[in-house]
C-alpha cells in the first residue's frame, strides 16, 4: 500500500508519498522549483543546485537541493523566500554566463530573474548536468558514456573516447541535452553571446509567485516534470 | 610472536618486555617522520646503528627510530634518555661524537645543542626548550617513545591498556557515554561531537557497520593526521577497536592518502602485527569482540577527505560526494551505518577510556575540550607541530611557542584551517584556538593547519592561492563549486594583474555566499573562507589593488613598478644588460638612464635586484 506523509511546502499542506523527493512532491503539486538536471525517472545527483530551497528544522533554516532531499513527516520546506531567490538568481546567472548558447539555458535564466550577466560569457558547450549519462545508465544500463576528469576539466565522453559496442544508439542522450535547443534568433557565435530575454512571456508575472507554473513551452520540449506523461521513456 | 587469547596474556607480555629492557641503560631516540627524513636523518640513523654494532653497545644502548618529535624545523633530532638530551641539526659525521662523548663518557656536545634565539644560551633538556616547554603534548608525547614498527614498544608504553579495560568491563553504551561525556568533537575540521555520532550509529538500525579513520588530510601546510598516523599507528587502531566495539563493528578502514608512503606503510606493518597478536580479529582477547581493518589509499584527490567521497572511494566507485541529507551514521559505507572519525579523534580515544573523560574534559573551553595539533608552517621561525590546549591563544602560539616571524616582521596574519580556514589578522591573535570562536570570527580550527603570513605577503595573492587549490581541486559535480570558484578566481586574478574595477569586492562577496550556501559538499561550502576572510579584514588592500593600481607588499608581479632613481644612478650600465626585454636605454657612464614600460615579467625581477645593488 502506498504510504504518504504531510509535507509543508511554501505553507501549502500537502501529501506526499513517502520515499519521493521534496522537488517532484513540489511539481506533482504545480509548484515549480526551477530545475536543470533533473529529469523524472532518473536518479538525482544534486548537480546544478537550481532547485535549492531552505529545509526548515527546528526553527533554523538549512538550505539544500529539494531534489536529493526526501520528504518526511511533518516537514517544513521554503522554496521562494527572498534568501532562495537571490540564490537561485546567482546560480542561474553563473549558468547563462558559462552556456548562453542554449534556450533551456536562457530560459532557465530568464525564469530565476536574472537581468543581467555580470562575468564574461564562456559559450561553452555543456553545463555538466549529467542529463545524457544517467539516462544512459540508469534507463538503458548501457553506462557508454561517463564523466572524466576533475573540476574544471570534468566533461562527458565515452570510455578511452572511442564509442563503445554496448553503447546502444538510442540518442537519449542527445534528446536530453539541454544545449540542443538553440536560442530562437539562432546559434550566438562567439563574443556575440548575451542573456537573450527574448522569451518575455515565459516570465513569471508577477514577481512575488515566481514559484507558480505557467506550463511554459520550454518544459514541453525539456521534460519538465509537469509533462512527464510525454516523456520517452 | 604468539598469539594473545587473554587479557592476562596481554599482561605477561608487558611484564616479560619491561624485563628484558631492564639492562638498556641508555635510549636514544632519533626521529624518522618525514620532516627529519627530509633533512637526511636516515643517513643519522644509519650511521648510530653502525658506530653502535661496531662498538658492542646495542644490548646497554637501544636505538629507538620513532615518529614525528614535532620540532621539525631543528631536524634531524635526537633525544637522549634518561638524560633527556636534545641534540638536533644533525649530520651523519656527528655519529661518532656522540657514542663516543655522549653515550660512553656522558658529556654533552655543545654544537649539537638547541640555541634559543632569544638568549641566546644553549638548552640541554627537552623540557627547557620554550617550544616543548609551553605545549601540553598528550598524543605527540607517545610519539616520542615508541618505534612506530614495533607493536613490543607500543604495548611497553602502555599500549592496548584501554583496549584491554574497555573489553574487560566496559559496555557499549558506557563507552559512548563516557566519550559524550568528554565533550570529543571532531578532530577534522567540522567539530561534531563524537559521543553523538558514536550513539546515532550505535542505535541505526541494521547489524552490519562500519568504522572508517580518515587520515586524506590533503590540506597545504597540515601534516598532523601524517604524522600521528607515521609516528603510532597503534594508537590510531586502538581508539578505532574501541569505537568498533562502541558502534557493534566488526569492519574497519584506514582511508590514508597514497602520497604518505611512510603512513601508509607503518599503517600495514601495525595492523600485520596487531594480526598476528590476536589483536585484530576474531573474539579479540578472548573477549565479544570481532574486528579487523584494512587499509584504502586515497588517490590523491583532495575531495576525497570529505565523507561521502571518501566512502564512494573506498567503495570503489569515483570520489565525488552525494547529497548528505541522510547522515552516514545512517546510511553511510556501502548503505549501512558508519562512524567516520579523523586520525586526532581516534587517537584521543584511548587516552579518554585510559583516563576517564573527566581528565579530558578538565582541559579546554566551555565547548572544545583536550588538546588540539596544530602544524605551524610559513613565515615562522619554529616550523613543526605543535600540541596545545584548547583555549591556548593564538599568541602565545605564534609568539611563544612559534618563536615569531622568520624574518623579524610583524605577523600579519594567520591562515587557520587549511583553504576551508580562513585568515585572522593580528587584531585577533587574542581569540583562542576554539572551534565556536574561531567560526564565529570567520575562520575555523579544521584540521589544525596554521599558515603565518608575514607583512611581505599580499593577502589578495593569498587569496588566489587558496582559489587555485580548491579550484583544482574541486570535484566538478555541482554548478556552484565547479564555476563559482572559478569565476571567483578569475576576478581575484584581474584584481592582481591591475584589471579590477570597483564593484567587483561586492559581486565577489555575493558570489563568495552564494557558493557557500548552495553547494553540495563541504569542499565547495568553505571554499570562499579564504576570500571572505581577506576580504573582511584586508579590505584596504584589495581596494589599494584596484584603485591604486597598486600591490602594498609588492607580491603581485603585475603590479609592481620599476624605475631609476636619478639620484642614486650612477650609470654602470649592470641593469641594461641585464634587461631581456632591452627596456633600459641610455649611453653607459653617463648619469642618464631612462627606463621604458616593458613586459613585466619573471626575468624582470632580476634587474630589480640589479637596481637595487645600483642602490
């Protein structure tokens, strides 16, 4: 029998099934953390820190990524208090200036109110979400591709860089990826790059529920949670 | 060696050791830890162990090779006893000298003695010399008397004695109570208290679990965790069967980091030995007790000190950390429950069971209690490690112990903790070594590193020193910690090449928090220590970097200037020729030099040096 516990989110009581995470109780209730490297079905590794809320315990807030965080009992979650937002803005802003070459990218910066880019834009071509190897191990069990090296120097490849035979051509991978999508004026060639805005409308309209789901376009072709009933399995 | 079934065997043993010593008149004890193997002391040993076979003495006179004695700046060292001699500085043509005066006749050497720079006089005991004299060496002191590869020595100095008592009549809980009740917190860095750890694992469910010793102490200028671990590796794996019968282990790892060769090394020797005594394995001294331990080796990521990668190491899967919602007491090692403890924390155990936690706790402050190592490194005149009490203030370690600044300049800072640590200037030497104070002023005890930095360091330069490190050493995982430090470094280093504009100290503080509080692990949550630090009590520099173009201590290469005072020039000509960028032009002998914005560059310090010979 599924067993479900209380949990408040943002002050909204609601019930939750016990062993999910804070971020898909959040979703599965309409209320959007903003999120990147998270992808229903797939384990989370807590990479792109987006989906920081604070974690209230006996009166002293904590502030950690909903979607390694699971719910329990009687607990108390803040996902848009002013701290978040500022944090949230922060990290958005760190990501669009590393990869503005991507509309998931600009749009997630868009979303979190980053307004303008306060370091030199890197046009990289990954933000190291860990999208493509997870779905690669988790789903097909393949694990063809896989982080290599540290830090700055971390990038996805496939073992000893050549693909492998078990690597099963599903382009998962690639589906996944959320430098696939191109900005809408096209590809920024570099020292063109800048923080698009263009997608105004998937602005939340109101500053103080920037927490509210407005079912944007971009969580359709990015497996946002809402339309995980689309998702390819 | 055979082996021991009961605690009364354990006993015999001891008795039948002390006994066959009783003839040695004479130890000499000549330190082998890295620091004096660094300074040739093998050489030193090699030599006494010669002279003394050639010279029949090795029944009256035992040659006792021990770990770190802490005064690593002074090495090689020897102490001799029962004389408690210090000779130190020593070189392989000293040997002859001191068996031949020292031991035979009983003269003392008066060039091998320690000179105190303030006197000047000679000091001849260990217990006169103002570095030793002012520590409260409870851990360190053992190091003195044991051969690290020797469990005889080690069970000679008392060795398995707590072990024995807690196995004797000691539960489980008790021991947890009594380690509560000495107020133990981590020797680590982070200052959690052990007994409540110790007692969350011990009431996780499931019967499988676990003790670890984290000794991948990967801070720049620590080497404690090294050398308690080179110097009585017993001590280490006492304080762990302890913790394993505490918890209801019966599976413990060293996780050492495989650049201590020495560590790692007399780690396998002690736990062989342990083996084959019947101290590791199973119904150990006869008693409930089932425990062994092997040894993991850290790869040499520096990430891997924290605890969740430190377990992900050890499992064989990459060192990156996960999410630490659930604590490892409960979910730790291979998903069951573990007790993590840093190599101090563990080797405090058994003193504690020893002693009794109130012994421990008389000593310290109101919340850390028991001495702490620190490792003394930088600009200080006595480099080396050093054991205080908690509460001991920063000055009397700096000053007192540290015998001041290398080069007679005022102290301008110190760096405490490692790069999680952060930077305290000399309006605060007051604070004492306290975990809450020294968070509270930004700072932290850590690991017990302790980084003097004199008036010619530029904290700025500092700071980017740290940045580089954990940017290096940053795992990669989490957005905040891979960019953030990134982009901190990349403004830190505008600042220092003359780039800096104005806003960028708040759009640094802002990064610097938002890192700390959004990141995965502790890596990346203290990573901005360095530069919030410098920050809050250096600002001044930074602000003379970026308005004034300017480094005050004359660190930053970008920044430095050079020019041709006209009225000390007397056209030799030393600094043209010297110039590889020909940026000095101007006929030889003649009074007229002029100098040209050149590329400022590593060369180019040498013609500063040139310019200054001029002067």
């Amino acid at each position: 029998m599924q067993q479900y516990v209380n949990v408040s989110i943002d002050g909204a009581i609601v019930k939750a099934q016990k062993g999910a995470s804070v971020l898909d109780t959040a979703i599965e209730y309409g209320i959007c953390i903003p999120h990147l490297c998270h992808v229903p079905n797939l384990s989370d590794i807590g990479a792109c820190r987006l989906c920081v809320v604070e974690h209230v315990v006996n009166g002293r807030s904590r502030i950690t990524a909903s979607c390694t965080l699971n719910v329990e009992e009687g607990m108390t979650i803040l996902a848009n208090t002013e701290k978040i937002r500022r944090l949230r803005r922060n990290l958005a802003e760190l990501l669009v200036a590393q990869a503005p070459n991507s509309r998931a990218i600009q749009d997630i910066a868009m979303r979190c109110g980053v307004t303008e880019v306060r370091y030199p834009f890197r046009n990289e071509d990954c933000v190291l979400c860990g999208r493509c190897v997870r779905v690669c191990s988790d789903v097909w069990r393949a694990n063809a591709i896989g982080f290599v090296g540290r830090g700055k120097d971390r990038h996805v490849e496939f073992p000893f860089s050549i693909r492998p035979d078990f690597c099963k051509h599903c382009e998962n991978c690639r589906q996944l990826c959320p430098m696939t999508i191109t900005p809408c004026p096209g590809p920024m060639t570099s020292g063109n790059e800048r923080l698009c805005g263009g997608c105004e409308s998937q602005r939340m309209t109101n500053d103080d529920y920037p927490g509210s789901c407005v079912w944007c376009k971009l969580g359709e072709n990015f497996g946002c949670g809402r339309y995980s009933g689309n998702q390819t399995r | 060696m055979s082996r021991l079934n009961s605690f009364r065997e354990l006993e015999h043993l001891r008795e039948r050791l002390i006994n066959q010593r009783k003839s040695i008149t004479t130890t000499v004890m000549v330190c082998g830890g890295t620091g004096c193997q660094a300074s040739q002391s093998r050489k030193v040993i090699d030599a006494l162990q010669n002279e003394l076979s050639k010279q029949r003495l090795e029944g009256q006179i035992r040659l006792c090779v021990t770990g770190c004695h802490g005064f690593c700046e002074q090495g090689p060292v020897m102490i001799i006893e029962p004389d408690n001699l210090f000779y130190c500085h020593l070189t392989a043509e000293d040997v002859l000298d001191i068996v031949s005066q020292t031991l035979i006749k009983g003269k003392v050497i008066q060039r091998l003695l320690y000179t105190d720079p303030v006197s000047g006089k000679k000091i001849e005991k260990v217990a006169n010399i103002p570095f030793y004299q002012m520590q409260d060496r409870q851990i360190l002191s053992q190091n003195l008397m044991v051969d690290p590869c020797s469990i005889e020595d080690y069970i000679v100095a008392g060795g398995y004695s707590a072990l024995a008592k807690v196995l004797k009549g000691t539960s489980p809980e008790e021991v947890v109570k009594d380690i509560n009740d000495s107020v133990l917190r981590g020797r680590g860095g982070g200052g959690f208290p052990t007994g409540r750890k110790w007692a969350e694992c011990r009431e996780a469910p499931g019967k499988e679990k676990y003790v670890i010793c984290n000794a991948d102490e990967g801070d720049p200028g620590a080497y404690m965790d090294r050398c308690v671990l080179e110097g009585n590796p017993h001590l280490v794996i006492e304080g762990m069967m302890i913790g394993a019968w505490a918890v209801g282990a019966n599976k413990g790892y060293v996780y050492v980091r495989n650049e201590y060769p020495l560590a790692v090394e007399h780690t396998r020797v002690a736990v062989n030995q342990a083996r084959e005594m019947g101290l590791l394995g199973n119904n150990i001294l006869g008693s409930a007790l089932s425990f062994d331990i092997d040894i993991a080796r850290g790869g040499g990521a520096f990430v891997c000190g924290e605890s969740t990668a430190l377990m992900a190491s050890i499992e064989g899967k990459v060192g990156e950390p996960r999410a630490k919602d659930v604590h490892a007491v409960v979910d730790g090692l291979f998903h069951k429950p573990t007790v993590l403890n840093n190599v101090e924390t563990w080797a405090n155990v058994p003193f504690i069971m020893l002693k009794g936690p109130s012994w421990f706790s008389t000593k310290g402050t109101a919340r850390s209690k028991g001495t702490k190592i620190l490792a003394l490194t930088g600009q200080i005149k006595n480099t080396g490690l050093v054991e205080v009490e908690m509460g001991t203030p920063i000055n009397t370690i700096l000053h007192d112990i540290g015998g001041g600044s290398v080069s007679g300049k005022q102290i301008k800072a110190v760096q405490i903790g490692g790069p999680s640590g952060g930077c305290l200037p000399s309006s605060k030497f007051d604070l004492p070594i306290d975990y809450d104070i020294l968070t509270e002023a930004g700072s932290m005890v850590g690991s017990g590193g302790m980084v003097v930095l004199d008036e010619n360091s530029c904290m700025v330069d500092v700071a980017k020193y740290f940045l580089t490190f954990l940017q290096d050493e940053s795992c990669g995982k989490c957005l905040p910690c891979r960019v953030g430090i990134d982009r901190m470094l990349e403004i830190v280093n505008e600042i220092t090449e003359g780039k800096g504009k104005l806003g960028q100290l708040e759009l640094l503080e802002d990064l610097a928090d938002t890192v700390s509080q959004t990141s995965l692990c502790g890596l990346g949550k203290t990573a901005p220590n360095p530069v919030l630090t410098t920050l809050q009590y250096f600002r001044d520099e930074y602000e003379t970097h970026i308005r004034e173009k300017r480094c005050p201590a004359g660190v930053c290469k970008a920044l430095i200037k050079y020019y041709i005072d006209p009225e000390k020039c007397t056209g030799c000509g030393v600094c043209m020729r010297g110039c590889p960028q020909k940026a000095i032009t101007g006929v030889k002998k003649e009074l007229i030099l002029s100098i040209q914005p050149c590329v400022r560059n590593a060369e180019f310090a040498e013609v500063n040096a040139n310019l200054k010979r001029l002067e």
